[in-house]
C-alpha cells in the first residue's frame, strides 16, 4: 500500500509542468545525427528552457536556432567521412573500422578542449541530452557531474548497441543483430546465424571500436575514477528516433521511449526553380539522394549506370549530387542539385518515388509522406534499415555494387506501379501521422525530456535488472541450484533402489539356503 502510494505520488510530480533548467545538448559531427538533436534542443528552448548545444565546427547549420552553442574545433570534415567511407566500400568493411582514426580525433578535439570543458562545469546543467553514439558527451556527463543524462539514439534501435547499455529485451528469433542481412521474420539458418553472432558483435565492439575511444581518455586530467563507457552508460532515460509502423515491433522498458520520426514534418513551399520542374512532367518526379555518403558512390557503382538508368524512365529525377557531372550524361528529364529540401520535396503532390541510400532519416522521411522507396544501402546501419523496406513492403531494395541499368530502371517503375506497394507506403504514412496524444514526435521527445527533469531522471522506471549481478541476471544460481537439487535426488534414488536391490538380494539368498 505504501509502495503504490509512493508510485502515485512520483507520477503525479513528474506531469507538472517543469520550471526553466539549464540543458545541455551533446551532439556529434555527424549532420544527420545533430539535426536531430538540434530539433529537440530548438523545441527545449520554446519552452523557455536555457538550452546549449555542444557541438563540432563542422556543424555551422545548428545556428541561428535561438538557443547558445558551443563549438568545439574538430579536424575532420564530411569530405573525411566520405573518403574512409569509400575505402571501407572498397574493403566490404560493415563496421566501417576505416573511420576509426576521423572519429578518434574528433574525440581527442572534444575532451582535449580545456576552455570548453570549464565552460561546461561553470554552466552547471541541470541535465544534458547526449547523441548514444557520441562518446565525448558521455565522458563529459559524468566529468562535469551533471545529475541527469538523457540519451537519444538518432539511429532507432540498433541491436545489440542500443538495447544492451538500455537492458531493452531484444529476443534473438526476431530481432536481428547488427551485420545480419534479414527482417524480423527469420529462417531456421537466419536465426542460428543470428544467435551465433551476437555475443560477438559486443566483443567485437568492445576491442575493436570501444576500446579505441576508452584510451582516448585522460582520467586524471578529468578528475574520473574510471573510464565511462558505453555498456553502463549513465543515462536515466532513452528517447529513440523512429516508428514501429516502419520498424520491428518489440517489448520496450519504462525508460525507453520510442517517441516517432523527429525531423519528418509537413512540407513547406519550394523555391520556384524547383517547383517548376517537379510539376513539368505529368507523370510525375523521381527524388533521388545518397545522403552524407553520395561522394563513396562512385567507388561502388559507376555513376553511369544511374544516369542511363534515371534517363530511361518516363518521370523527372531530381537528384542530390555534389560531384561533377559530364554533360553527356545529363538529359532534359534529370535535374542535379548540390543540396535539396528533402522533406518539401518528398511531400510534394507529384514526387511519385524516392531513391535513397536507407540513412534512418531518409527511410523516416519518405515513410512519413507515403512514397514508395527504392532502397540501395551503401555502407553500415543503412543495410538494416533497408530491410525494413523490405518487411513492411513500401519498396524494393538492390545491391548497389551489382545492380544493372535494366534493374535500377525496372525496380523504379515497379514501385510507382505496383498496387500493393502504393497501398502499404500510404498506410505507413497514415500510421505514422496517428498520434493519439496529439502530440508530434519532437514535443514528445521535449515531454519526457521534462519528465525525466522532474523525476530525478527517473530512476524509479528503471527495472530491477539494473541491479542485478550478470548470473543472477539469466539465473545461473537458480539453475544452480536446481541442479545440485536433482544430483541430490538422483543420489537418493539410487540408494533406495540399491537398498532395496540389497533386501531382494538377501531374501533370495535365504530362500536358496532354505
């Protein structure tokens, strides 16, 4: 009774409305992944919040957004992450371990920043919303002795990197693990597979990319007792990027919140240069883009494929490309843009398809306008996100390293034509527009980011499991002793069946002697 009552009085506390905090946001040099922290940190800040975005210098476009930032002086740009992208492509490198030494020397800017770690302890924040792949906001989380840490995975749920620091159930006959090419139905072969590789996908993190990032830290310097690190992350509570209308349904815990795609909204007005060519062709237009990762492309297709390709079809193709482009290659129904407002165009009456590389926010875009996809991953997380392409049934996906003109052309015609995938990327798009609470995803992610403010972070939700030793934890004492239980019995009934043998034995005896 006192228990409950306790429960009711902490539920109540944590839906009043909070009063101004000082927030900190910690977002990493990856643009599709700042922006989406940079949307909860402009929705924070509306609400009266004092919000800071901590940030790399290869992040410009965050400013202007009304709240502080601070910039931290990164040596890599995106061009880097283009490049080691590209040799990842060219060695079949999943992991992109390529990357190691662009993301070990963002790391080292950040915490090697002595003025802006002292910016960070004078501000004294009262929580600070981190980006789960950006290791920098994590170790200053705790150096820095900020009481509440709110993670956000910008990525949904990538299994098992999300869901093991998070203790979210991921059974393994549906839910497949990073590396494995599947959806959550699974074969027999797709499911050992599955169960085989993922205790070793977290080694392999561990001592091959965690590892790396753990030595970049200077413990003394930061005055830490030990080095953080990401299977026992600090923070409280989860606010994830994504919905289950276009991903896996799972069980989710109290503290994981997976509140729907952020950046997806209703499409504004196009500039008129664009606007003129999408509607010039009654038939419709195609939107074509790469994403972050359109200069490694060529490594993996030649580019000319694409444009013949593009240029067979009945429909225009405005296409995000920032290399040059041969003049030859160039017809009257293919537009070549440096930058394009993705989310306008893919809410556009006569955008029919969208070609895209499967960037989570890319697949969350074209899932929340209902148009059809065809998905061609290119490196990393974007192969997973492509199979939900494939399980939800709004497109088609190919392998960009071996697909063919006549493929690409007839995969782009088959999904502007076919009823079922027409049919399937409208009530995607219609499921993710139902909100109940009538709230959108980015003033839910600002909700609960209050709540935790309110509720000490909320570790009351956090479930017993946080507590637990590891073989308690998958009750190995339990079985344990079980076990010694049954050797116990066992042992029993052989002494009785051998005493009884003996009473046999011995009757048998004195009947022969009688």
């Amino acid at each position: 009774m006192v228990v409950g009552l306790w429960l009711v009085m902490n539920a109540i506390a944590c839906v009043q409305l909070s009063s101004a905090a000082k927030i900190a946001i910690g977002a990493s040099f990856y643009h599709s992944h700042t922006q989406v922290l940079a949307a909860i940190g402009e929705e924070l800040h509306k609400r009266g919040h004092s919000v800071t975005v901590i940030t790399s210098t290869a992040n410009h476009f965050v400013a202007g957004r009304g709240y502080n930032i601070l910039f931290y002086e990164t040596p890599v740009t995106q061009h880097d992450i283009g490049s080691c992208t590209a040799v990842a492509l060219k060695k079949n490198d999943v992991f992109i371990t390529t990357c190691m030494k662009h993301l070990i020397d963002d790391n080292k800017a950040y915490m090697n920043d002595d003025s802006l770690l002292q910016q960070i302890r004078a501000e004294k924040f009262d929580a600070i919303v981190c980006d789960i792949a950006c290791y920098p906001c994590h170790v200053v989380s705790e150096a820095a002795e900020i009481p509440i840490q709110i993670d956000v995975s910008t990525l949904g749920f990538v299994d098992p990197f999300v869901s093991i620091p998070f203790h979210i159930p991921a059974p393994l006959a549906y839910l497949p693990r990073m590396g494995l090419v599947a959806t959550n139905k699974m074969n027999l072969y797709q499911r050992t597979i599955n169960v085989v590789i993922s205790p070793l996908i977290m080694t392999f993190l561990d001592n091959f990319i965690f590892d790396s990032l753990y030595k970049v830290v200077n413990k003394s310097k930061l005055g830490l007792q030990a080095v953080p690190k990401f299977i026992d992350t600090r923070a409280t509570f989860l606010i994830v990027n994504g919905d289950f209308a276009i991903d896996y349904p799972r069980p989710l815990t109290p503290t994981s919140k997976m509140v729907g795609p952020v950046l997806p909204k209703p499409p504004k007005s196009l500039p008129p240069h664009l606007e003129e060519f999408i509607t010039s062709n009654p038939n419709g237009t195609i939107v074509v883009s790469f994403g972050t990762v359109v200069t490694a492309v060529k490594y993996v297709i030649d580019i000319q494929v694409l444009f013949m390709a593009f240029s067979l079809l009945p429909y225009n193709v405005i296409w995000k490309y920032t290399e040059e482009v041969p003049k030859q290659l160039l017809t009257s129904n293919i537009k070549i843009v440096k930058w394009l407002p993705q989310n306008d165009l893919l809410g556009h009456a006569n955008v029919k398809a969208f070609v895209t590389h499967c960037g989570l926010n890319s697949i969350l875009e074209g899932a929340y306008h209902g148009k059809p996809m065809l998905g061609m991953p290119v490196v990393g997380d974007q192969i997973a996100h492509a199979q939900k392409i494939i399980a939800k049934g709004v497109g088609v996906v190919l392998d960009i390293k071996s697909a063919t003109v006549k493929e690409i052309h007839n995969s782009i015609v088959k999904i502007t034509t076919d009823k079922q995938i027409l049919d399937n990327a409208a009530q995607v798009s219609k499921l993710i527009k139902n909100r109940p609470n009538g709230r959108t995803p980015v003033e839910e992610a600002g909700d609960w980011v209050e709540f935790a403010l309110n509720c000490d972070g909320g570790n009351y939700l956090r479930t017993e499991e946080y507590n637990l030793s590891w073989y308690q934890l998958y009750l190995l004492d339990v079985y344990a002793v079980i076990a010694i239980m049954l050797f116990i019995f066992v042992k029993l009934l052989n002494l009785v069946w051998m005493g009884f043998a003996w009473l046999c034995c011995r009757k048998g005896n004195k009947l022969k002697e009688s």
